[in-house]
C-alpha cells in the first residue's frame, strides 16, 4: 500500500515537472517564432510534442496506479 502511494506520489510530482517544461517550451517556442529562427521554432515544437506524448503517458500511468489501488482495496 505505502509503495502505490509512493509511485502515485512520484508520478504526480513528475507529472508537475513536465507542466513546468511545458510552459518553458512553449515560451521559448514564440521566442524562436519572433525571431524568426526556423531551426528554433523546428526544436521546440518536436520537444512540445514530445512532451505531450510523455504526459499522455504518465497520465495512462497515474490512472493504471490509481485502478491498482482500488482494486488492492476492493481485495481487502
């Protein structure tokens, strides 16, 4: 039970950082768009995509962990 709350926790916590990398992203992103830096704008939009894809992911994770404890409880 503490090691579900822990994975839950860490993930979370991640989850928090990658929100964090989002908004750096996203900012850089209108940057480069300003500047007109085509390698730039190319950069930052594959690493916004990546980082929606690793969201979606962790996302997947945290309602997997959350289904796990439930039925961990309904065990019990």
């Amino acid at each position: 039970m503490n090691t579900q709350k822990e994975l839950y926790a860490l993930l979370t916590t991640r989850s928090e950082e990658l929100s964090k990398e989002r908004l750096l992203a996203e900012r850089a992103l209108e940057h480069a768009k300003d500047s007109r830096t085509l390698v730039d704008v190319a950069f930052y939009e594959k690493e916004l995509e990546i980082i929606d894809r690793l969201d979606g992911e962790l996302h997947l994770l945290m309602e997997q962990a959350e289904q796990f404890a439930e039925a961990n409880r309904e065990v019990k």
